[in-house]
C-alpha cells in the first residue's frame, strides 16, 4: 500500500533512481495559504549532502507542485508534488544487481515481486521520504492556524544518550542534537563509524504542543487510535524498528500507582502517558521515542547469496548515510503533523455540536 491518512490521504510514488519522488494529497481543506518558503525549508532540513554526518548524494529537493493551489491558497482539489532525482550515480550498484545487501529489502523484495529495483533500493529506499517531508509541511500549514506545532531532535547516538532536551537548539545543530554537551560526542560517534565504513544507529524525540483545546480529543477508537496511528507510520519509516509513546519502556516496570497521571482541575500534573490515554490525546504534550536501526549500507565485507542462492562476499560501493537516524528524525517530524492533521479532520465530524459549528454560518 502506497496510501496513508483517512481524511486526509496521501500517496507517494516515484524510486531512489527514477525519474523523481512524488506525493499527491486528497482532502487537503480550500483555503489554507501556501507557504512555499516553509515548504522549502522543511526540505532543506531533510535534504541530502549538506554535512559529513550524511549521505555525500547531493539532491537540490525542489518542490514543484502541479496541482491544487491557485494564487498562493490551497483550493480544495488534490495538491500533486513532484521532486525531480538530479544526482543518481546508478552505476554504483550494476556490479551487485543480483546480490541481496545483508540489512536491506532486496531480498524481501525479491521474494515478493520476483523482481527488485537494484538502484539504491528503488521503492523501498529512504529516498521516498522526501515526499513524506514535503507532504508533511502542507500538514504543518494546516495545523498552524489552530496552533498545534511539531518539533523533534536527536536522544542518543549509538550508546551516547543526551540528558537535556532542548529543541530550539536542535534547529541549529549538524546532527539534530537536543543535548548540546552531548553532541561533540554523539559526532564522533558518527564519523568514527564512518570512518571505518560502518553505520551506527540512534533515537530521535518527536514531540506535539500548543493550544489545548485543539490538542484535546484527536484519535478515533477503536481502530484508528492516535497512538496506534502513530504507531504504524513511525513503524512504516525506512530503518525504523521500535518506537516509544510518553514513558513507555519506564511505564512496564513501575505499579500504577506511580504510573498514573493525577488531574487537578488545571489538568495533567504529569505526562508520563505521552499525551494519549485510550487512544485519544489528553491535550498534554504528544511525546513519541522512534528508534532507528544502523544503515544497513556499510562498506565492510559482508557474507550473504545472490539470486541463485550461491553465496557472495559484499563490496558495497554507493552513497550513504552513516546515521539515518539524524535525518530520519526531521521525517519523523513531518509524519506526526500528517498525523495530527489527519485526526483534526476527523475530529470535525464527532459529535452534533461539531457539525452544528461547521452549518451555522449558512443560517
């Protein structure tokens, strides 16, 4: 499937050496003011070849919408982006087109389709979340007149875990660091790994805040749940292999009774349960842990079979990135805004009262 979202649907297409990556989006509101320039700037943040902490693939990530907004406003009709592929080096990879690389989805693929794009990956590279970035700054411009925001930042490097979790200083930092004593280290873990032509994994923070009352109420029970949703987009990023909500892993080992999270009549005194309860948000921050899986791409000898089943040794050649974790995490970002904007749109419709709001401007 190649569709997420219910009110708000989105589909991608396009491969790592294709022609390009792209997304159309149906359900998007008329009305809403298009920014081009925070479009762009989302992209930049995600964009490949800027750092040694990524991949060295430079791809300029210009955002060419083809449908959906006349004169700077959204008009209600599907949005249709296209991100041109301007620097493929396919040839990288002719010389292991029928070796499975030990850690991707060639073989998966393969025993799916009978067939597998063997160009970085084709379909199933990270490449296709720059559709998912760009898709999820037209959620970020839905969402901004209610006053809800999406941020996130780098926890942990390998074993290097930060303490502090600032995310204006994550805006500003090479590897998306939340911990600024902790990030000299967390690079050099990076570059180290790098250097001997390894990867290593980490953990981004994606988080919600903003206005309450809009904050309050999203999610619909019982299979759609917020959390739940959360939960299979995260999952369905490219290296993602766990994820966390609120205090999760912490919450197992503790009794209820330090677990719960009091309300006095200003709210939640705590946040342990991330801002969801019963699959709906409680208005509390949204705090989401998404752990990412090394790059499976290395350049160090690696034992595996080709198509035949004959057993090969791996020379990976190619551009990767040590860490996709750092760049994951900005679309991980995007992904709880899709998310968000989704279930605000389906909030619309819970109850007479909301209904009522949405006609009374024809009375």
């Amino acid at each position: 499937m190649n569709t997420f979202g219910q009110a708000l649907r989105v589909t991608t297409f396009g491969e790592s050496h294709g022609a390009g990556i792209g997304c159309v989006i149906d359900g998007f509101p008329a009305g809403i003011v298009i920014d081009e320039h925070l479009l762009q700037k989302e992209m930049l943040r995600r964009k490949p070849g800027k750092t040694s902490y990524a991949t060295p693939r430079k791809e300029d990530d210009q955002v060419e919408i083809l449908s959906g907004v006349f004169e700077g406003v959204s008009t209600g009709t599907p949005i249709a982006l296209f991100i041109p592929n301007t620097n493929t080096k396919s040839k990288d990879y002719t010389a292991f087109k029928d070796i499975f690389r030990p850690g991707h989805a060639d073989f998966t693929y393969y025993s799916k389709y009978g067939i597998r794009d063997y160009r970085g990956g084709g379909r199933s590279s990270a490449r296709e979340s720059a559709a998912r970035v760009a898709s999820g700054a037209f959620a970020k411009m839905l969402l901004k007149p209610f006053g809800i925001m999406c941020e996130s930042g780098i926890l942990h490097i390998g074993d290097c875990e930060g303490r502090t979790l600032d995310f204006t200083y994550a805006k500003s930092s090479e590897i998306f660091a939340l911990d600024k004593e902790k990030e000299p280290i967390q690079k050099r873990i990076i570059l180290e790994a790098k250097k001997r032509g390894d990867s290593v994994g980490g953990c981004a923070i994606v988080r919600a805040y903003g206005n309450k009352d809009v904050l309050r109420g999203l999610g619909e029970p019982l299979y759609y749940k917020l959390d739940s949703a959360i939960g299979a987009m995260m999952m369905g990023l490219n290296g993602v292999k766990a994820l966390e909500i609120g205090d999760g892993i912490e919450s197992s080992k503790r009794y209820g009774s330090q677990n719960n999270d009091p309300i006095d009549p200003n709210g939640f005194v705590s946040n342990y349960c991330g801002g969801m309860l019963g699959g709906i948000s409680t208005g509390e921050e949204i705090v989401v842990k998404v752990y990412f899986k090394p790059t499976p791409s290395i350049f160090l000898p690696q034992s595996t079979i080709d198509i035949s089943k004959q057993p090969k040794e791996l020379a990976l050649k190619g551009r990767h990135d040590p860490c996709i974790a750092v760049r994951g995490s900005v679309v991980c970002e995007s992904m709880l805004a899709l998310i968000l904007a989704d279930m605000l749109l389906l909030r619309s419709k819970d109850n007479l009262y909301h209904l009522q709001a949405v006609f009374k401007a024809y009375e």
